[in-house]
C-alpha cells in the first residue's frame, strides 16, 4: 500500500488503516481474550490484556513461591465465593470460574458430579509422566473398570496385613535415625522435611510393589562426625541414595513445573528430550516391568485358587477379575506402571507434607503437644513402664484416640495441604446461581479461606443448588471465628456420656467445614492409606520425641505450592520423652 502526499487522502487513508487495525483486534479479542461470564467478579484490566491474570498469578509464585493462596485472594478481593480469571494457559477461550464455598464444594464434587467431571487439562500436566493412568481420565467406563481393580488395595484385609506393617516398619526406621540424629547433632535443629518425605517413600513403594527401597537405615548407617556440619545454627547431614528413588525425585521434580508451568504440553515436550529426564523414566521403567513380572510370577504358582499370599497391591490387582463385557485391563503393563507410578508420587508428596506441618504446629503450641502425648499415654497404658517402647501395630490399629484425630483435623484446615479439585463442565449448568457455559474449567478451592476468615465469604441461601440446600444441615459454621488463626485442636472435640453416664471426650468431624481429601467419586482415592498413615508416624513420633520450640527464623510457615502445599521451612529439634514423667503427669490430671 502506497501513501498519498494528498493530506484529505492521507486523513481517509490512516482513517481506513486504524478502522482495519481495530477490526483485526477486536477479532483477535474476540477470538484469543474470552468473555467475562455475566454476574461473576473478576477484576477489569485483566479481561482486557491477551495474558489476563497470569501475570499477576506468575509474580505471586515468583515472589512466595506459592499458588493456592492466590486463589484465595481474588475471591477475598472481590468479597466473593466465586470469581472468574483469565489464566491462557488453562484456557484461550473461556475464564476459569474459582470457587471457595466448602458447602458447595461438596455439592458439586458427590451429588453433581455428572455435571463437573475431571478437567482434561489434567491430561496435559500428568502426561509428562503417567499418560494413562486414571488420574487424568474423565469418568468414563474404562476409568471406572480401572479405578475398580485398584479399589481392593483398599479393603480392610489388605490395609490390615500389607498396608499397616509397611507403615509401622517405616516409622520405627525414622524413629531409630531420629534417635541417632539426635544425639549426632549435639543438641542442634535439623531439617526434618526430606527424612519425613522418604518415610512415606518407605512406606508406600513396599506397598505398592513389595520391593524395599533402603533409604532410612542406609542414613543412618552414613551418620559420621564427617556427615555431621554445623552451618548456623542447624546440623546439616550429607546422604547418598540409590538411583532408583534419585530418579524418583528427578521425576516428581519435572512433574512439579510442569503442573505449575505456563505450557505443560510445551514443557512435557522439551523435559522427554532431556538426558536426566529420559535416564530417570528409564530407571523407573525397568523397575516397575520387573515387579509386575514377579508379582505375575507370584500369581501363576498359585492361579486357581487365589489363595496365595498377598504381598502388596499389584499381588492384589493381579487377583482381581474383570468384570462382564470389560477388558481385561490386567493385561495392559502400560496402564499398570502409569498407574503404579502414579499412587507412588501422589502418594507420597500428600502425605509427605502433613506430618511436616504437624510436627511444627506442635512445636510451636506446647500445651497442644503435651495433651497429644498425654492422650495417647492414656490410650497405650502398657507402654508406659517399659522406656522408649512403641506400641504394637496391633494395638496401634485397634484403639482410637480423640485428641490425635483432632490434631489432624486442625493441621488440615490451617495448613490446607491439597486445597484445590479442577473440574470441568459437561452440561450448561449453574453454580452459586450464576450461568456457567458447558466446557468451563472450575477449580474447587476445598480447603478454603472460608476456614480461617473471620468474617466468611457471602452466600445468599436461595443461589444455592437445590441439592446443596437440602444437605445444608450437614455444614456446621464455627461459633466463634476470633480464633481461627491459631492451632487449637481442642475446636474438634465434643463431650458426650456413655451408655454408663460417665463423660466422654468424642472427636467432632462435623464441628466445622472442613475437605481436606475433596469429596465423590473422583476425591482422593488414597484417603484411607493417608489416615492411616498420620495416625501411625504422629503416634510413634510423639510418644518417642518431644518436640522443642525453635526461633521464628527457623519455625516459618511460608510453602512452596507443587502437586500440595509442602512448608519450605520444617526443622525438628528433638528431645527424648521420658515416659514416666509424662504418666505421672496424665495421671494425676486425671485424678483432678
Ligand atoms: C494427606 C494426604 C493426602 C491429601 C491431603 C490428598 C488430597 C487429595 C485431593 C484434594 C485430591 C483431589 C480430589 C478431587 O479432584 O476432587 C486427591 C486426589 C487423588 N489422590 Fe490424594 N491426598 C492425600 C494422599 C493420597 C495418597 C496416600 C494417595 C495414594 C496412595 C493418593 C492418591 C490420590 C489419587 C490417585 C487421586 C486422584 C483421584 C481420581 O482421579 O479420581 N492421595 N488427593
């Protein structure tokens, strides 16, 4: 195009070029940028800019190296329990709709859950690792046929024989590299978070494949004056691992950008050209086909009857009959070791993080630390005479101790260690009474602010979906909410008498809202593994050590966000519990 020196065809010419500049970006916002959903907040310039919201999400991460709390704050910003963003790399066309009400949180993920099924974007993070597992499938029949198979590991006789031991063997190994550590560091704290984390290791690898990965003891055996440094105040303890659980971390490593990168099918693509990458994923590759070969092998020596022994959850996969007119998904050695591999990294990271935000919790609230012990003294009588003894794995499982359920509660809502379920919109529907197109993506903050606020976020009953309003029963509200922010266990404890008239101490779930695990058909398929798992290691850890209050520098309760909210700061300075004072203590409170 050729300009005229004519200044009348100049002003028509430039006239004719901003209309076409304007027609090609209002196009281009009307293809790239979507549309605001009418009633829902959202904050103004980012509905205007190609990138919305991701910036601001992008400098929130760079600064606190957290995600979910961001969530958070949009719906606080706007006064709102749901709110609309522009994240691009979620989604070009449509906003993503955040929703913090846990009451229709609930709703939505058991009695609705036709209407939000997974979101495929799931696909996109996990494919770097697990392609086929069920984790990023939508709830179709094949995903139903598969979840089924892995649903027997979760049966009583299983959990009892297979799952508890792997637990308790784990944790006597941490409590005998504690003790050594103890007593190496001289009195120092030292960083507790990669010990806890391969205690889960320890206890979800045997039971998932029956092969012992030695972490724990092998560390214990490293501990020398040499492994020992001092830098600050801190003990610092040097460890070499075997590849086999190194390339476990470089896996769960990359797993983490990519869920949190702006492009996961971009980063996905770059990570399987990556040296490191593909020598991770080929050590655990030859790993996972040699345990599914043994446990094949396990089976064919005793196939009709299945009455061989069980040795861990493949054994129990392997046992396990498709059912009429289903594929025999059995047969799939792909889908086996996605799925494998997928239970051992979202098993342990979950897991991992919990007992890290306990154990500092309690050292921060003594008085909370010293009832927990007292409970459970109370509860496992019999080891009290005996010094440093545990109690019995059988015992462990048989009794109930309020007070510690109440412990995991409260860590639960203040640390909100798995707060956000992304689902997706199968149908035009509605949430809180606003328009919600089918195809939109919704991320359920579960564990959300409406936990630690004073003031909760506004809901206006009659906005409510005629389900969530019929099980509004279910949704106790905290009577007082000045104390919201502070660790206090005793909020999940109700007192009752027993058949006898004597007072009880019952542990309340319903004594506030609390989904720490989501909820329906597509919540957290390892929920009763981690229950058991916290109950077990806080157990023994307690009753064993005593943990010291440590200066704020060391005591911060800053996270890093990754697949869940893990503290970036967790060190433990321990002292040994001498049993008979801490009796005579719970004694005697009970007398008074
Ligand atoms: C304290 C520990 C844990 C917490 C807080 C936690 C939390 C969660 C949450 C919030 C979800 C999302 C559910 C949804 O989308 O509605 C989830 C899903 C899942 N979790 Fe956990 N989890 C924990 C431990 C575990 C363990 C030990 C395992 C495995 C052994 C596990 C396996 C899974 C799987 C496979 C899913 C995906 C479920 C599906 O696709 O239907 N989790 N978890």
């Amino acid at each position: 195009m050729s300009f005229s020196t004519n200044p009348v065809t100049l002003v028509i010419q430039a006239s004719l070029l901003c209309t076409a500049g304007l027609l090609i970006l209002s196009l281009l916002s009307f293809l790239f940028i979507p549309k605001p959903l009418a009633n829902i907040p959202y904050t103004r310039s980012s509905a205007w800019i190609a990138w919305g919201d991701l910036l601001s999400l992008a400098l929130h991460n760079f600064r606190t190296h957290e995600v979910f709390d961001w969530l958070d704050k949009q719906c606080i910003k706007h006064t709102s329990p749901i709110v609309q963003v522009f994240l691009p790399n979620y989604s070009i066309t449509r906003p993503v709709v955040i929703v913090t009400d846990q009451q229709e949180i609930e709703d939505i993920t058991i009695r609705r859950s036709a209407i939000f099924d997974r979101t495929p974007l799931m696909h996109a993070w996990f494919d770097v690792l697990f392609p086929r597992s069920t984790v990023t499938m939508q709830t179709t029949p094949e995903f139903k046929e598969k979840r089924r198979l892995f649903l027997t590991v979760l049966q009583n006789a299983f959990m009892t024989n297979v799952t508890a031991p792997c637990i308790y063997q784990a944790s006597q190994r941490l409590l005998q590299l504690w003790e050594r550590k103890m007593h190496a560091a001289g009195g120092f704290p030292f960083d507790a978070s990669e010990d806890i984390q391969q205690t889960m290791v320890e206890m979800i690898v045997p039971m998932l494949t029956g092969t012992h990965i030695d972490l724990l003891n092998s560390k214990k055996e490293q501990i020398g004056d040499d492994t020992v440094r001092h830098r600050g105040n801190v003990a610092n303890f040097r460890a070499y691992y075997p590849p086999l659980y190194n390339a476990l971390q470089t896996l769960s490593f990359y797993l983490d950008l990519t869920t949190q990168g702006i492009s996961p099918p971009v980063y996905t693509w770059v990570f399987k050209k990556l040296p490191t990458f593909r020598k991770a994923q080929k050590t655990m590759d030859i790993f996972l086909t040699q345990i599914i070969g043994a446990s094949r092998e396990r089976l064919s020596k005793s196939p009709a009857t299945n009455s061989g022994q069980v040795t861990c959850a493949i054994d129990q996969v392997l046992r396990c009959h498709p059912r009429d007119g289903m594929p025999d998904y059995r047969e799939h050695d792909e889908f086996l070791k996605d799925e494998l591999l997928q239970l051992i990294i979202v098993g342990q990271s979950s897991t991992s993080s919990t007992p890290a935000w306990t154990l500092k919790w309690l050292a921060d609230c003594p008085v909370a630390q010293h009832r927990l012990r007292q409970a459970l003294l109370s509860a496992y009588p019999s080891i009290a005479d005996s010094h440093g003894a545990t109690p019995s794995l059988s015992h462990l499982l048989s009794i109930n101790v309020p007070y510690l359920e109440a412990v995991i509660a409260e860590t639960f809502r203040l640390s909100r260690v798995g707060p956000a379920s992304f689902r997706h919109t199968t149908v035009d529907t509605q949430i809180l009474g606003r328009f919600i197109p089918a195809h939109t993506n919704v991320m359920l903050v579960t564990d959300g602010p409406s936990q630690v606020l004073t003031k909760p976020l506004p809901v206006n009953a009659v906005d409510r979906s005629d389900s969530s309003r019929k099980s509004a029963h279910r949704w106790p509200t905290w009577p007082h909410r000045n104390d919201l922010h502070e660790f206090k266990p005793e909020r999940w404890l109700r007192d009752e008498v027993d058949e006898k008239s004597c007072p009880i101490t019952l542990f309340n779930a319903k004594a506030g809202p609390l989904l720490p695990f989501s909820a329906g058909p597509r919540g957290c398929y390892g929920q009763k593994i981690a229950m058991m798992e916290l109950r077990i290691l806080l157990t023994m850890l307690v009753l064993r050590f005593k943990f010291v209050q440590l200066p704020s520098e060391l005591s911060k309760y800053s996270s890093y966000d990754g697949l869940t909210k893990t503290p970036s700061c967790c060190y433990v300075k321990l002292e040994k519990v001498d049993e008979a004072v801490v009796v005579k203590e719970a004694q005697s409170s009970e007398l008074a």
